[in-house]
C-alpha cells in the first residue's frame, strides 16, 4: 500500500503547507496517542524538537493531540534526534517524537516518531498510524486528559549518555576541536560533552535564532568549519547537521572526511578489538566501491542496502551488526544508540586518533574512492522500462563488471532518476553515465 504521509524519515514538508502544519500535528498526536495507548498504565511521550522557527507550533499542536487523547506529554526542548530515541526508552515512555527536518532549511519541519525501544516506528505501526490519521479519533472525558510538563535536565541525562560510549578512562586532554553545530539542536550539548572529557573546544554554529539552522554551516555546508580549523591550528573539526544524527569530520589539513571513511576506520577498530558484530559493516548502495575493497583487505564484508538510514538499522538487526551507515554521515552505533547520533560516532573517531598517536590526516583516509558520478535526470513516463535503456543499461553494468558499479533509482520526492557509476577509469564512469542520461531524456 504506498504511503500518503510518511516518507523514508517520518513526514516532512515546507511548514504552513501541505502535510506541515499545526492541524496535521496535533492529528498525529492524537492518532500516534491513541495507537500506543497500551496496558492500564499511565501513558507518556517525549517531545524534542531542533531550533527552528516553526518548531514552537509544531510542538504546541503536539501537545494539544497527545493530551487530548489521554497521553502526558515530557517536552525536551532543543534536542539531537538520538537524544529523544535515548530519553523515550531510559523514561520508560511509550512514545518519542522528533520535530525537525534535519538538514533541511528553516521553512521546512518534520515529525519523526519512536517506539518505546528508542527505535524509529516499523513500517507495520507506521503505516498503521497514517490510516487513522484520516479518521476521527475519540477524545478522552475531561477528567483524563493529559498533562504535560517541561524537564530541565534533558541536556544533562544527554551528555551523560553520550559520555558513557566511551571507556571510562578515555579522555580527550591535548587535542584542538573545532565543532560545528549548524544552529542545530546539538548547539548546547556537544560542545560542553566534548568540554568535560578534557578536549580545547572551539564552538561553531551555536547562535541559533530560528532562521539560521544549517545556513552555511554544519556537515552539508563544511566549508566554514574547514576554514577555520586550518586558521585555528586544530587538530580536527567535527561537524554534525540540524538535528545532529549526521556526522563530517574535517581533518587538520582542512580536508572532509565522509561516512564512508568513518565506518571503515570503526570497522576495523571495533573488528580488531573484538567488538564488531557481523562481520562487517552495513551501508547503502550509495558508499564507494574503495570502502567495500578495503573492508575486504580486512576479512570484512560490505552489506549495502537501499538508500535511508532506516533500512541500514533494519539490515543490522535482522543481521545480528552494530556498525552501519551513509556516506553522508549517518553512523548508527548500536552498541550505543537505537538511531544514527553524530556524537557519538565523533566519539568514537576521537577516541581512535587519541589511541593512534597520529595526525587526523593520517588516521582518518584509509582507502582512496575509487571515481564516483552521480547525475540527477528528470524524466516523464517510464523512461526505465523501455527496450533501449534497459539494454543500454545491461551493457553498462556488463562493461563495468569487476571494475566498477551502476546503480540507478528513482527519487522519492520528486520526478528524477539518479544515476550514479563509479570504477577505476574515471573517463568510463562519466561516459556511462552521460549515454544512460541522455537515453532517458529521449526516451
């Protein structure tokens, strides 16, 4: 059945628009309420949001549909999405509820939900709360609708959390951090987690007025951060986006470093400590051929997925891994975390380059990518079932066989196929994704 709300990250859109507004949120209150009223007990959900502007309504109309149906409600105020999967299972919660669009811009918002197991919600609740969310829910008698209070140590029982990720005589003394906020949710807990284990911090995007998240900083925008840890002689930069379940690292050189390069040097970290569980690393189709070819120099496997970070966690548990991600940063530890958390996993980095010795530069570019390509194509009709590009793109994948990968999808969100290639010959890969552009233009 597809979807009419819901996306692959919950729902999200422009606020005041469409599925974005204070009507559909305080819809989801209710028809998330009334679906995970379960048991005799008194029913609870935490709500964390990230600083954008329209995250006051959004809550506000959230509040009003949980407690309208019986639920009390626990507001975190300013929070990163993992802190909200984290509180929701450690408050014994039956619900948690993120409002943030993540790395997204101010005018957008979204709502992301989790089970009282601190993981996002199954495709099967999901799918269940969307049917009612079209449908007129029962409001409990006055004398039962919930309350709902604000706690003021969310940022404490946080950083706590996070810390704990670490051995317990791991410190970060002697090492220059430059962090990157991006005006997001992690402005006032990251920097003071990183503060507390001993590390120089110099903090970065934590000015948040509303309008600013992920404008020009944090890890879709790392030029500034870039800039200013060469400028600033810092040993590394860490940047994390709007609500902080994504993470880039800068090294001192001024150089990005992508998920991939993270989970090849926690793979093979966690694998020769005896900490890694599967026997490799879970990613999507998306990671660089190099990452897979160095996981296998360690007698390691690459488990690629769909592109979401949701189908990753789904492969790691059904698979028995605890180290997965995206290139674009999303590290799910779950040792740790139910959810991806950019703290976390810069943790683990941190933790790695003080056990090396080594400069960030030489610790963290542990494998070159191999020529990667990726060209949006918009497209009308079925471009992808016609006799000719399905036969130019059998030859393509044949001619890049043992030397490279094509992989192709449509876009979720809007009327464009992606086509990416990569492979040894950088020439080859750009052909092969030029012709295969062109013939669904003209298909």
């Amino acid at each position: 059945m597809g979807r009419k709300y819901f996306g692959t990250d919950g729902i999200r859109g422009r606020t005041n628009t469409g599925n974005m507004t204070a009507t559909m949120a305080m819809k989801v209150g209710q028809a998330a309420g009334t679906y995970f009223l379960r048991g005799d007990h008194k029913h609870r959900v935490v709500i964390g949001k990230d600083t954008r502007l329209s995250g006051y309504m959004m809550e506000s109309a959230m509040v009003a549909g949980f407690t309208s149906v019986g639920m009390d409600v626990v507001l975190l105020g300013p929070m990163p999405t993992p802190a909200v999967a984290l509180l929701a299972r450690s408050m014994r919660a039956d619900l948690g509820v993120m409002i943030s669009a993540s790395h997204n811009p101010f005018e957008d918002n979204g709502i992301k939900l989790f089970g009282p197991d601190g993981f996002k919600l199954s495709d099967e609740d999901e799918l269940a709360v969307e049917l009612m969310l079209d449908q007129e829910q029962l409001l409990v008698p006055s004398r039962d609708i919930g309350r709902a209070r604000r706690i003021d140590d969310a940022r404490g029982r946080y950083i706590h959390g996070v810390k704990n990720s670490l051995a317990t005589d791991m410190r970060l003394d002697g090492l220059k951090i430059v962090v990157d906020c991006a005006n997001g949710a992690a402005y006032d807990v990251t920097p003071p987690a990183l503060w507390e284990l001993g590390a120089e911090v110099i903090a970065m995007g934590v000015e948040p007025n509303g309008l600013n998240i992920n404008d020009g900083v944090g890890s879709t925008s790392p030029g500034a951060l870039q800039e200013r840890v060469v400028a600033e002689g810092a040993d590394i930069g860490i940047a994390l986006d709007g609500d902080a379940d994504r993470l880039i690292v800068v090294d001192e050189k001024g150089r990005t470093v992508d998920g991939d390069q993270i989970m090849a040097l926690i793979g093979r970290d966690w694998n020769r400590d005896g900490r890694l569980r599967g026997g490799g690393v879970v990613a999507t189709v998306m990671s660089n051929l190099g990452l897979e070819r160095f996981l296998e120099g360690e007698g390691l496997s690459l488990v690629r997925t769909a592109v979401g970070d949701r189908y990753v966690l789904e492969k790691m548990r059904s698979g028995g891994f605890n180290v997965g991600g995206e290139q674009s940063g999303h590290m799910i530890l779950l040792d740790h975390a139910t959810t991806g958390d950019g703290t976390v996993a810069a943790l683990q980095v941190l933790a790695a380059l003080v056990a090396s010795g080594k400069r960030a530069s030489e610790m963290l570019h542990l494998f070159d990518p191999v020529p990667q390509v990726l060209k949006n194509v918009r497209f009308a009709g079925n471009p992808l079932e016609t006799d000719a590009v399905r036969k130019l793109i059998a030859d393509a994948e044949a001619q890049l066989e043992g030397r490279g990968r094509l992989v192709i999808r449509k876009s979720g969100t809007e009327p464009v196929i992606r086509v990416m290639a990569e492979g040894d010959d950088e020439g080859e890969v750009n052909s092969v994704v030029d012709a295969i552009c062109d013939a669904v233009v003209g298909a």
